[in-house]
C-alpha cells in the first residue's frame, strides 16, 4: 500500500515538471511568433489611422452650390472673408486655415479654391496648387487664369509637356495677355523647342514693347542661336530706349565680339 502511494506520488511529480515545460516551451513560442512575425510599417512606427483633414484631390469634380446646404454655404463665406483678413495681416498658415475650413462646409465654393490654389503657388507648394487648378479645369473649363495659373504650378515642378498643354489652352481662350506668350516661349526654350519658343518672345515683344525683361530675352535668345544682326538690332533699340542698362552693354559688347562682321545664321 505505502509503496502503491509512493508511485502514484511519484508519477504527479513528474507530471506536474513535464506540465510546467510544456507551458513553459508554450510560453516561449507565443513569444517567438509574436516578434517573428511580419509587422506593417504602420505597426513598426507606431501610426495609426485617424480620420483625416479635409483634403482635395483632382478626381473630384466642384459640386453644384444648388447640393450644398445653405446654411453650411454662409458660414463658409464667413471663413472665407476671415481668410481675406488674414492674408491681408500677412498670415498666410492662418488664411490658409480659414480657407481649407470654408472648404470643407462649402466644397463648391470656386472662389476659395483659387484663393488657396494662389496662396499654395506664393507658398511655393506647386503640388497642392497643382491639385486645386486641376479640379478647378475640371468644373470651370472656361477661365484661362486657371489654365494659366496650373501651367506655372506644372512648370514649377518641371512638368513641362503640361505645362505648355496648358499655357496653349490659356493663349487659346484668352490671347490678350504678353505674359502668356513669354511664359509658354520659356517653356518651349526647356523644352528644346527653340524656334517655336522664338516665335513666342516675339509675340511677347511685340504686344509689350517697352518691357525690358521681354527685350532682353530676346536678345539672349536671337545671340543663343547665333542671330547677331537681329541681336545687335533689338540691343540697339533697347539702348536707345535704355542707355544705362548694364545687361544691355555687356551683351552689346558679346554681339560685336563674337559676329563682328555681321550676318545672321540660324
């Protein structure tokens, strides 16, 4: 009998280390797989989802003010005007808040996707301004400072095919302004298209004859292509216009050294 009882005591005291093995053995693998295992990149840098800003994306089109509760349209308006302020004030975070805020009660508010698409390009944020002209082309198709003003964002960011595609598309709906032909005679300069981006300097020139900017970049660019009885005609001009211009002198001087006997070749 004592010895019946020393087993059985014997066979739980093994069993209870075999038990505490396995759980421990257990215990270790759980922990083994738990830091084996593939974590995301949100896990491994601790981020997580939150519902997110108001944030305008290009896909979308300008709903119908008719769509947008009126109430939620006045307080927008208000927004807008304090953006108004705040841009005065020179604090452009602060105008760039309002706005965004104005936005998100009022998503048809054409208005104030062309302040903040302004402000994005004064900012220097080509990308975002980038965003708000194209959704802006998409429900205003018609207005060429929008095409105009997303050529400069695309320009910015050396997106110059769209760039030109839109500056032709302002020229097209609108070709009162010299500013448009330079802008667009600039892009085709980068763009290797050099005799079409002459085309347009002149253009530029020719409905804004009194500024220099535009006259001296033609000149440059008629001595880029080796031009130099039309660059010493044009530097000529703009001295007589302009006799102590410094840049003028010196590419005068250029245009004499380099094709002193004349001639013009292309």
């Amino acid at each position: 009998m004592i010895q019946l009882l020393i087993i059985i005591i014997g066979i739980l005291i093994l069993g209870s280390i075999f038990i505490r093995r396995y759980m421990t053995a257990e215990k270790g693998q759980a922990s083994f797989s738990f830091f084996g295992r593939k974590r995301s990149v949100l896990d491994l840098l601790h981020i997580h989802k939150h519902p997110e800003a108001f944030e305008v994306t290009v896909e979308e089109m300008i709903p119908e003010r008719s769509t947008v509760d009126a109430k939620k349209v006045a307080k927008a308006e208000m927004m807008i005007k304090k953006a108004d302020a705040a841009m005065a004030k020179g604090d452009l975070k602060q105008g760039e808040q309002f706005l965004i805020q104005g936005l998100s009660l009022d998503p048809s508010n054409v208005d104030a996707y062309h302040k903040l698409g302004l402000l994005y390009l004064h900012q220097g944020q080509f990308s975002k301004a980038e965003n708000m002209y194209h959704k802006l082309i998409l429900s205003a198709q018609h207005d060429p400072v929008y095409f105009s003003n997303l050529a400069v964002a695309m320009y910015q960011q050396k997106k110059l095919e769209g760039a030109k595609t839109h500056y032709k598309k302002a020229i097209e709906l609108d070709a009162s302004r010299a500013g448009r032909f330079f802008s667009l005679a600039q892009v085709l300069k980068e763009m290797g298209e050099v005799q079409d981006a002459l085309a347009h300097f002149r253009k530029a020139v020719e409905m804004d004859p009194q500024n220099l900017d535009y006259l001296l970049t033609l000149a440059e660019m008629t001595m880029d292509l080796n031009m130099m009885d039309d660059a010493r005609s044009l530097l000529g001009q703009i001295l007589a216009a302009y006799p102590d211009n410094e840049m003028a002198k010196e590419m005068m001087q250029r245009a004499t050294k380099e094709n002193p006997s004349g001639g013009s070749a292309v």
